[in-house]
C-alpha cells in the first residue's frame, strides 16, 4: 500500500490499517499529546493521543517534513 492509497481510506480503516500493517517505531510525549509513530512500506503514520483523556485525535501521514522531524533522534539509531 502506498501513501495515496492509504490516505483516501476512511478513518477507522486508516486505523485498522496501522494496527495490521505499521511496524511501531516509537512514541513522543508533548504536554497532554502522545505522538505514535508507525511504519508502513515507504511512509510514515503518526497517531496522536489525548494522554489525559485515552483517546485517539489524530492520524496524519506523511513520507518527511516537519512531523518526522520530531522523532529525529529516534530514527539516527535504526
């Protein structure tokens, strides 16, 4: 599956898809948000959480940029 194919997708099937087919590469916590970031062929999906409340408020993807930069420190070790 690639980017374009994954973002036409529904919400719960974007989510379904991250659950059956990313790879977890890892997790940032910025104030009340968790930012999880996934693998998925040649792109990134980064879900984001309401740490506070458990609830999911977010999927984006995205292939570089400024979401991938968070997790540079991160991805220097893989």
């Amino acid at each position: 599956m690639g980017i374009y194919e994954f973002n036409i997708l529904s919400e719960r099937d974007k989510y379904d898809t991250v659950s059956t087919q990313g790879q977890f590469v890892d997790t940032i916590a910025e104030d009340r948000t968790k930012y999880v970031l996934y693998a998925i062929s040649y792109f990134w999906v980064e879900v984001q959480y309401d740490a506070l409340n458990n609830k999911i408020i977010g999927i984006s993807s995205f292939v570089a940029g400024k979401s991938l930069n968070r997790y540079s420190n991160v991805l220097k070790s893989i």
